[in-house]
C-alpha cells in the first residue's frame, strides 16, 4: 500500500460532536485531544465546524485571549457554594471600553429574536469587533440599530459602542419598507464604513439584500470568515459559502455583507459603553405598501418539529398521556417525544426528537420526563432555551437544561396549565 503525500488537514466528524456535546463521557478528552495547548487551555479550545477555534465558556478557571478570567455562567463558581457553606460571588472584571470619538462607525442589525439577541447575533457582534479593532490606533465603533421593543439588559456585554433604538409601532412585526427608511437615513447621517446583518431567515437577510439594492452595493452573503489583505479596498477579505454550501468563495469584503452564524467568537472579554443615539434630523414619512395583519393562528400539531418554535416534548417518566396532551394543547405547543416514548406507541415516529429523529432548533423546548440520553441531547443542541422537568437532579437533562422543575410532571403541568388558564381570563376580562 502507498502513503498518502496529502497534507490536507481532516476533522474527524464524530471527535467534532463528542466536542460539542459536554455531557458525553468522553468530552474532555476530546477537547484535549482537539486543543492547541496543553493541560487546562487545551480542554477548553477546539476546532468548530467550520474550521474556527472555539472557546468553552463553562470551563471553570478559562483565562481569555487578554489575560482576563472569564466569568463561569454555569454557576461552579458564580453564586455557588464554596467549601462550608460560604457563598462565592465573582467580580466582574472585565475592562470597560468607551471609544469617545470612533474614527467610523460598523454599523449591525441584529435580529433580536423575541426581543434578545440571539446567539447568531452574538456571533455577528464578535464579526464587528475584529473590523473595528484592527487598527489600534483608528479605532472604530460598533453601532447597533435594534427595531421594535427589546428586553435586552446587556447590550454593552455583546460588543456594542453605540445603540440607535427605532421603538415606534411603525417598526413592530414585517416592516421591511419603514426599516429601510430608518437604515437609509443612518447612511446619510453616519456613512458606516461596514454594514453587517446576519444571513438568517428571522429577518437579517431579507432586510440585507433591500438595503443593498437601496444604497447600490453589491453585498457578500454567507459570509463566515475574515481575513486581512492590504491589497482590497476596504483592508478585508472573506470567506463565503456558496453552491448550496458546498463551495467556499474567496473576495474582498464589500461595505455591505450577511454573515453566517459561527462567524468570529462573541464578545466575552469586555465590556463596552453602549451610548445612546439619535438621528439628527426626524425620519421623512414613509409611503408603506405593506400592512402587517398579524401572525395566522395555526394548529402546533401541524407544526413540522424541524420548524416548531415551542415545543413540548415527553419521555418515558410521563405517565399521564391525556393530561399531557391537555398541556400542548393550553400551551399552543407542537409535541415532540424521546425515542423510548415512541418505541412504547405514545407518540408517532414522526414526533420523534433527537440523532434518530429530527433535529430541532425551538426557541423554547420543554422536556417532560426525559432523562437525556446523548442521541437526544444532540438533536436540541440548537434550541435556544431549554426546560426540564424532572424527578431526578442528577439526570443529564437537568444539566443541560436552562431551567429545571424537580418534581412530578403531571402535577408541575397542571399547574402550569391552570396559571396559563388564569391569565388568560384576567387579560380577557380586562379587554
């Protein structure tokens, strides 16, 4: 047999999902073995799918690329017990940056899902970032322009300088004609070196490809990596999928470009300003040819899973099947199942969540009576809230969960069930 002259470098795919997934046994190991260091830097680093290196933020005592201690979210550290009973509280020391006069301006606009932003959003800020902090010394300043309401507290935490907030009901719900109105007056008012919005469907690339027809820009969409080159216009170059993903396209970056999720590690080392702006002039009347009617009430039990937003899922500690199904019926949820569940005939194979099943991507998924086996906790890696009730704390649910409800399911879903029940009769009774 011949040896392969290949240098090429191959990622093994299963060591990429045994590194995604904290709860196998062999996770560790395997970030060790996917590190660029050794000891604890190496279990913290691994390569990403697409070929980024990506940081564990849970891993106790992870010192950042500046020196700084990360704060561990996980609660390890932050607000848990310390040996004898003393609680420990963990001082944020994060350095906080204030650019008081940006030599330009990145401007994001990020998608803020359910009036948050999201983990691509994140993803997008850490994007802007590398193009405002290249030059230490002509630093620019990260400008997010956020529509509708948004109950986001950490803002500054992100990456953001500058918050320009269009709060008007003109802006709620599909508003693509005010929101470009709004975006072509911070052109005119800012001229932003960057315009960056995330290539998703929740909004970004729709908005994306009318505001580049607007200012006459030829954007670069399914943007995922950033390189220096002197030689382009603009000092970047990236890195675009293309060919229904099968195919990376190298160009330099244009002023105006959607990004891919997994782009550039979020902000986590700083902590920045996050000033208050507005437009120095009111924004002209829009002629809006569009009227949003409102979202069309669908049945969930018609909601593909691959598709559903909130999803109530049973595993084999449900044992009230009919109460369960008075729950997602209450709670206007698309039911979902463990594959135990399914084997046993309680719910149809095509209810099915997990490896063996489908993968979901909900924004809020309720795990009833699921202990979490690896093929399950894989198909939800996704979603981005996660809720568990059980009856054992010690199940590997309950560690990837958000939230967790210890207790029996059938009486945690009646109540949940009456207090759903309740404040819709208070809200009907106050109309």
């Amino acid at each position: 047999m011949s040896e392969s002259n290949s240098e090429m470098l191959r990622r093994d795919p299963r060591q990429a999902w045994i590194a995604r997934n904290r709860l196998h046994p062999r996770h560790l190991e395997v970030l060790a073995e996917l590190g660029t260091g050794g000891g604890q830097e190496a279990a913290s680093e691994w390569l990403g799918p697409n070929g980024l290196i990506r940081r564990n933020p849970r891993t106790v005592g992870f010192i950042g690329p500046h020196g700084v201690k990360r704060i561990d979210r996980s609660g390890a550290q932050q607000g848990g017990e310390a040996p004898g009973g003393t609680r420990q509280v963990v001082k944020d020391d994060r350095r906080l940056v204030e650019i008081p006069e940006p030599a330009f301006l990145v401007a994001v606009v990020p998608d803020m899902a359910g009036g948050r932003l999201t983990s691509h959003d994140r993803d997008l800020l850490g994007f802007a970032r590398q193009l405002a902090d290249a030059d230490p010394d002509s630093r620019g300043a990260v400008l997010a322009v956020v529509f509708g309401g948004h109950k986001e507290n950490g803002v500054g935490d992100a990456g953001i300088d500058r918050v320009l907030h269009f709060d008007d009901e003109a802006f709620a719900g599909f508003s693509p004609e005010a929101r470009l109105g709004a975006l072509a007056a911070v052109e005119q008012a800012w001229t932003p070196r960057h315009w960056l919005l995330p290539d998703s469907p929740l909004g970004g690339a729709d908005l994306g490809r009318r505001l580049a027809a607007r200012l006459g820009e030829r954007p670069a969409t399914g943007v995922w990596q950033l390189e220096a080159d002197a030689g382009s216009p603009l000092g970047w170059c990236c890195t675009a999928r293309g060919a229904a993903n099968s195919l990376d396209i190298r160009r330099p970056l244009p002023r105006l470009a959607l990004i891919l999720a997994e782009c550039a590690e979020p902000v986590s080392e700083t902590r920045h300003a996050a000033r208050l702006l507005a437009l120095p002039e009111a924004l002209p009347p829009q002629l809006a040819r569009l009227e949003d009617l409102g979202q069309v009430a669908v049945d969930p039990a018609g909601v593909a899973l691959s598709e559903a937003e909130f999803i109530l899922s049973a595993g084999n500690g449900v044992r009230d099947w009919e109460g369960f199904h008075h729950a997602a019926e209450v709670l206007r949820a698309t039911e979902g199942a463990s594959r135990v569940a399914v084997d046993d005939g309680h719910m149809a194979r095509d209810r099915q969540v997990g490896a063996t099943g489908t993968w979901v991507s909900a924004r809020v998924y309720v795990a009833v009576g699921i202990s979490g086996a690896i093929q399950h906790l894989q198909g939800i890696q996704r979603c981005d809230k996660v809720v568990a009730i059980n009856m054992d704390p010690g199940c590997d649910m309950i560690k990837r969960a958000d939230l967790a409800v210890i207790g029996d399911s059938a009486r945690v879903l009646e109540a949940l069930v009456a207090l759903v029940e309740q404040s819709r009769e208070e809200k009907r009774d106050a109309a």
